[in-house]
C-alpha cells in the first residue's frame, strides 16, 4: 500500500519533471529557431519548398472546413435570430466570429493535424534512422537546416490560410443567409463590416501567428526528441498533435482574455 | 592525432564502455573489432562527440572534444567524414544532393564543380548512373558505398567507417578496402574502421584493436594480432576461416 502509494507519487512526479522539461526544450528549440532565422536567405528555396507543403497542400482541408463553418454558424445564429425579426443582423455575427475565434482557431486546428503531425513523424523518423546525427558529423546545424525551414513557413502561412478561411466562411455564411434567412447579400456584408473593429481583425491575426510558433515548436520538439524505432515515432507524433490542440486552445483562451 | 582517455559510458545502468584508453596517430589506419554489441559502434560515435562520455576525455589534435563550444565542435567535426553503420543517407534527398550536401551547404562552388566532383567520388566507390535515384530505391550495399563517397567528398583528414564493408560482395568490398588504403597513401588520411571481418582488418590495418566488456584488451599490428595468444582474438580467428 505504502510502496504504491510512493510509486504514484513517483511517477506523479516524473510526469510533471518531464513536462516542464519537454516545456523548457520546446522553448529552447523556438528560439534557436528564431535565431536561424538570420539564414534564411540563403536557405530560402527550403522555406518556399516547406511554405508548399504546409501552406498550399492544405488549402483544400481549411476552405471545406471554413465554408462549414460558416455555413452553420449562419444557420445557427440565423435561425434564432429570426425570432426576434433581426435575422438581417447574422452578417455582424458570422463575420466577427470568423474573424476573432472561428478562423484562427479552425486553421490552427487543421495545420496542427496536417502539417505538424508530418513535421513530427519526418523529423523522428530522421531522428531514429541517424540522418539527425549525420547531418551533425557534416558540421551541418539541424536546427538551421530542418527547423527554420519549418518554422519560418508556418510562420507565414498560417496567417495567410487564416484570412482565407475566413473570407470562405464569411462567403459560406453569406450564401445560407440568403438561400434560408433571405437577407441581402449587401445587407449581410454591410452588417459585417460594420460591426467590425480593428481590434477584431488584429487579435485574429496575432492568435494565427502565435498558433504558428506553438504547432511548429512542439511538433519539431517531438520529432527531434523521438527514440525507439518506428514506435517512438508515433507516438512521438501523437504527443505533437494532442499537445498541439491543446495549447492552441489554451493560448486562445488567454490571448481572448488579453484582448476583450 | 586522435587520443581516447579513459572513456566510460553507460546506457541506463547498463555499462557499455570501461575505461577505454586509445591513441590513434595522424595517417594510421586503425581498425576496431569486437563481438557484436561490444559497443563499438557507442565507441566511434563518441569520437566524433555525437556521444558525450560519462567520464573521460577525448582530444582530436590535443583539443578536448567535452570542453570545446557548439560552434568550435561544429570547425572540428569539418576536419571528419562518417559513414554509419546503417549509412544514414537522408531519405529526401537523391542520391547526388546527398552526396554534394556538404559542398553545397560550406562550399560556394558553382554546380558544375559541384558535379565534377561527385561523379569522381561515386567512380571510386564504383556506382554510375544512380545520380537522380532516391536512397529508398537502392540496395544496402549501393547505400554504405553512397555513405563512403559522401563521408570522403571534402577530403577530410579524419574518416570514421562503421563497418565500411558488411553487406558488400567480395569484389566490391575489396575495392572499398582499397580506396581506404589509397586514401592513406595518397592523402594521409587517418582511418578508424570498425568491422567484423578480421580477415580485411589484417589487409587493410596498421594496428588493430580489440574491444571486449568495454576495454580494448589488445592493440597490435596485423602479424602481432594474428599471432596473439589472447583467447577472444584466437576466437575470432579461428572462426574465419
Ligand atoms: N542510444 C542507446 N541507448 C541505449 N543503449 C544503447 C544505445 N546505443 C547503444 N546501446 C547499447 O550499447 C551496446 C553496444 O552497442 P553498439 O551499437 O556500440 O554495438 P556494436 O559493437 O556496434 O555492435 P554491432 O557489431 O552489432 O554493430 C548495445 O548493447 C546496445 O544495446
Ligand atoms: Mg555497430
């Protein structure tokens, strides 16, 4: 009893040491990152290749997923809105919605599953097959030559797949405003663009950024950590993804606190 | 000139090496042998730094590989090649980007020197042709020879090989055994080779040594090595042949 009460604690305790540790490495390895980011001229056609494979191959994943969204949001808010005879008022909501939490957040979700899961299981896998250590025996830096790359692209285009998926959503929620509620598509556009601020637009953009730095520094922490053979990398993978959601909700939470 | 003092390590409690203590002297071609899991392999990787000892030291050139920066181990590391046991060659790249890697990345040669100088070095290690395959696409044996002509294209004067020859067929294996000879004679390159094959240790070697429980018990010349009394080695001869 008392030796599995001190294992529990045992174990309790080696959890939470880990955690800060992978915390600490996580923020270690973003910074390094960030330094690199003096070479990223030279290194630019990996930045672009990398930009491709994050940003581009997932803009069909985040358009059907933002018109969707936007499409029940408008039904949802639309729906009870016309009980009240404002139905014309759903334009404001779907757009401001879109902008401050459902974009960002949509798009972080979506690159987190895609994109950092790929950047975990590559990254272990070079890890595990010594291509990591390899690469340190040609004097070649891996945080240069795999991180920055990496973090560099997330960095701009998740931003960029953020205001897309907005304007889809925006789109989507336009059309079943008109098909269902019958409000205008003017009215629909006026009403958002009214009621929103600058401030709407700035926080959007800054939780897309800061989604950008945590998806990649977590994801390449993973797989830069991953031991064991083709195990170690999925489950390497695996923290990447559900610690990747996590923190994004996490950070929405507070970044909404710090803006509202 | 290489000079291992010392080293210990261990893998969670698990004691893989004992107090190793080895000097290597600039231009020699040592070979390593050991029974598999030795920890020869551990050995190699700690004399490049990928491993750090749990207690001694390691000096390339009477510089402490433990104490030196990032960025000084970084200058080291360049006077090295590797070739690891299991080739490592980067999985996303063909076959004549890993090769030039360490041209394109601390060289500003144009492409075509660039070129010239791979195809040379894939001609040594006997491959043509595979320029644009992809590593996933070739033999274990294509692979550890990409691996030699990427570990020799900066002509350093340290190379490491872990196990150059295994998987290899005679003819081609010869040829590998050659070019670490020629590239001693010609360049003065220092060689630590790692292998099970005491046959191509004798041909190739200036001394050999013996890695057992964690200690090199013996280091001699090819014709000393053959006539040791020492049982593991008598062991390992015996079952050559
Ligand atoms: N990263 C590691 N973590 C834990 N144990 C390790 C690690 N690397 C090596 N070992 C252990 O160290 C021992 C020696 O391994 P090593 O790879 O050096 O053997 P080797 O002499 O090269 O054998 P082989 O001839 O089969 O390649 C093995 O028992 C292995 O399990
Ligand atoms: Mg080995």
């Amino acid at each position: 009893m008392n030796s599995r009460a001190t294992s529990f604690l045992g174990r309790t305790g080696t959890g939470i040491l880990n955690g800060f540790a992978g915390a600490g490495g996580t923020i270690c390895l973003l910074g390094k990152g960030i330094y690199w980011c003096k070479a990223s001229i030279p290194n630019r056609s990996k930045i672009v290749h990398q930009m491709d494979v994050a940003g581009v191959g997932s803009l069909p994943v985040v358009s059907l997923v933002a018109i969707f969204s936007g499409m029940v949001l408008s039904l949802q808010t639309g729906i009870e809105l016309s009980h009240f005879h404002i139905e014309e008022m759903v334009g404001s909501i779907v757009s401001v919605s879109m902008f401050r939490e459902m974009g960002p957040v949509i798009s972080a979700i979506i690159v987190a599953g895609r994109v950092g899961a790929a950047m975990a299981a590559e990254l272990g896998t070079m890890r595990v097959s010594e291509e990591i250590d390899a690469l340190e025996t040609m004097s070649i830096n891996p945080v240069r030559f795999l991180i920055m790359p990496r973090l560099a692209a997330l960095v701009l285009m998740l931003p960029v797949l953020t205001v897309f998926g907005i304007l889809i959503g925006i789109f989507g929620g336009a059309v079943i405003a008109k098909n269902i509620m019958n409000v205008d598509y003017q009215v629909f556009l006026q009403n958002g663009i009214d009621f929103l601020h600058y401030k709407d637009i700035f926080s959007g953009m800054t939780k897309s950024v800061v989604f950008a730095f945590l998806i990649a520094g977590i994801s390449c922490y993973q797989g830069m950590n991953a031991a064991g053979g083709a195990e170690g990398v999925g489950k390497a993978t695996i923290r990447a993804v559900v610690l990747s959601f996590l923190f994004v909700l996490i950070f929405d939470y507070f970044l909404t606190r710090f803006f509202y | 000139m290489i000079e291992i003092v010392d080293i210990w390590k261990s893998f969670s409690r698990k004691k893989i090496l004992c107090g190793v203590n080895l000097s290597i002297s600039d231009g020699e071609i040592m070979v390593i042998i050991g029974g598999s899991g030795a920890g020869k392999t551990v050995l190699l990787k700690h004399i490049i730094g990928l491993l750090k000892p749990d207690r001694g030291q390691i000096f390339i050139n009477s510089i402490s590989l433990s104490t030196a920066a990032t960025s000084h181990l970084e200058k080291i590391r360049k006077q090295f090649g590797m070739v690891f046991q299991s080739s490592a060659l980067l999985n996303s790249l063909t076959v004549w980007e890993n090769v030039a890697l360490p041209l394109i990345e601390h060289t500003n040669m144009s492409t075509e020197e660039i070129g010239k100088l791979v195809s040379e070095k894939l001609n040594l290690v006997q491959l043509h042709g595979i320029e644009r395959e992809m590593p996933a696409n070739l033999s274990g044996g294509m692979k550890k020879r990409i691996a030699v002509a990427r570990a020799i294209i900066r002509n350093p004067a340290i190379i490491l090989y872990d196990e150059p020859t295994s998987g290899l067929d005679p003819v081609t294996g010869h040829s590998i055994e050659n070019l670490i000879v020629d590239l001693k004679r010609n360049l003065n390159v220092t060689s630590v080779i790692v292998t099970h094959d005491i046959e191509g240790a004798c041909r190739m070697a200036d001394r050999i040594a013996m890695l057992l429980h964690g200690e090199i018990v013996e280091v001699g010349t090819p014709s000393e090595t053959r006539k040791s009394s020492n049982p593991a080695i008598r062991q390992f001869l015996q079952y050559e042949k």
